[in-house]
C-alpha cells in the first residue's frame, strides 16, 4: 500500500444528506489513510439541512460540504478513485459513468434519511440512525487489512459490510 491517501467517493442520487454524512466521516476515521468525497447523479444542489445540524453536533467539519454531480470526478483533473460505494438504491440502480481506473465498487444501500416522516424529533433521529449505520460501516472498512487482501477477497468484505445491517466482527 502506499503512503498516498486513498480515495473514496460516496454516490447518492441527490447529494445531500447519506453520501455527505458518509463523506464527512471517513474524513473523520480515516486519519490521513483515505480522503472522502461524495457525488450524486441528480445532485439538488444543497445538503439536507438536518445533515448539517447533525454533523455540527458531532463536531465534524462540514466547511467543505457540498452537493455536487458525480461528473466532476469523471473529469480530468478529477482524483484517482480507490473506491466508489452508493449508499442509497437509486443511485444503485443507475448507469454510472465509467471511473478512470476502475476503482473497487460496492452498494451499501440505506434509507433515505430526508424521506423520513413524523415530527421534527422524529425526522433528526432518522439522520442520528443514518449516521449510525454508515459510522459502523465505515469503521469496518477503514479496519480492513487492505495491504493483505487481494482485490476479490477485498471485493467479498466490501459487499458483505454493504450486505449486513450489523456487520459481525469477524469481518474486520
């Protein structure tokens, strides 16, 4: 492996509250070994505002925060990509452009957090669960022995976390 971070790039369709969240995280639990984006294909422009409120509460950055289309990492000043996950079914579903490098993909699909229904209380608890979920996930892989995995054993790990609501600990 190399001293180089790696890069992830997180899809959602709208680019405003999974990816973002899942962005501002592995920034977090990465410690300078990946560097996270996120990217959606019809991204609406601006992040879900109880995405940001949450992320603040937590103490994360979100400065940098942004809703952005997927074709700007298909550009080509665009980073190298290690890894692209969708976090929503959608996006799943949808013909991706192809990533220079074919980066190791994996569909870690989630409800919609900005779907949710019911009071106020209610709607900030389903973003405090979306962040819960991609938070486990999230720290499996970032404790994933990547150096020592070949690309299918690794492609196996990433579609199980993806697979699992509660990924047991064997599969770090």
């Amino acid at each position: 492996m190399t001293d180089k971070p790696l890069n992830v790039l997180f899809l959602c369709t709208h680019n405003s509250a999974r990816s973002i969240i899942a962005e501002a995280i592995l920034n977090r639990l990465g410690a300078g070994r990946f560097k996270a984006y996120s990217a959606g294909s019809q991204p609406s422009g601006k992040v879900h505002p109880y995405a940001v409120d949450l992320l603040r509460q937590l103490n994360y950055d979100t400065s940098s925060l942004r809703s952005k289309s997927w074709e700007e990492f298909t550009a080509p000043d665009a980073p190298d990509l290690d890894f692209v996950f969708t976090v929503c079914d959608n996006a799943a579903n949808e013909v991706c452009p192809v990533w220079p490098g074919q980066p190791i993909s994996a569909h870690w699909g989630l409800p919609d957090p900005s779907a949710a229904e019911g009071n106020d209380s209610e709607r900030h608890f389903a973003f405090a669960d979306t962040h819960r979920m991609l938070y486990q996930r999230i720290s499996i892989f970032t404790n994933l022995p990547l150096a020592s995995l070949d690309k299918l054993s690794l492609q196996k790990r990433l579609d199980d976390i993806g697979r699992n609501a509660h990924p047991s600990p064997e599969m770090t």
